[in-house]
C-alpha cells in the first residue's frame, strides 16, 4: 500500500484517537442540531483527513443509534468548524469526499 497522500487528496481511513474525539466534541452540538435530535452517543469509529489550509477531518461517528459521517475543517489558528453531516449512513459505508 502506497503510504504518500496525493496532494488535495485524503488519506487511508485511520483508527480513533483521542485527539480527534476531543476535537469532535467541540461540535457535537453543531452535528445534533444538523441531524435534528440530541445523540445518546458521541464516539467516533475512524476518519480521512485532507491537507488543505489547515486540515480537513472526515469522520465516521456512533450517535448511539445511527452513524454519521462530518466534515470538520480545523484551520492554521487552530479553529473548528462543521463544514457538512450526511445522515443516516451505515458503519459498512466508506468514509468518501463530501
């Protein structure tokens, strides 16, 4: 497998870590207001990430009954931002671009 990501592109899908469960929980409410509900769960199951001008996260997260993939943008200044949900999604569905 070839570990260098194509520039603009994603990397491979990559285990949870804590770092990225802690930046996710700054936009947990974000995510519940897309979806329309509270979530009983907040966990996050893997995710890509893009290099743009700051990092782009794409993560599969368990809300308890569902899962959800967010785009969360993180810029040079180290600021967080919901950039886009897409739910309901399966755990088996591949973490894509969107």
């Amino acid at each position: 497998m070839n570990s260098i990501m194509k520039v603009g592109g994603t990397s491979e899908p990559k285990p949870p870590c804590d770092e990225v469960q802690a930046l996710l929980n700054t936009i947990r409410d974000k995510v519940e207001e897309r979806v329309g509900r509270p979530f009983t769960k907040f966990e996050l199951i893997s995710y890509k990430t893009q290099i743009v001008a700051g990092m782009n996260y794409f993560a599969k997260i368990d809300i308890g009954d569902g899962i959800v993939h967010a785009r969360v943008y993180r810029n040079l200044q180290q600021n967080v931002t919901l950039s886009d949900v897409q739910h309901p999604k399966a755990v088996e569905d591949a973490i894509d671009y969107f």
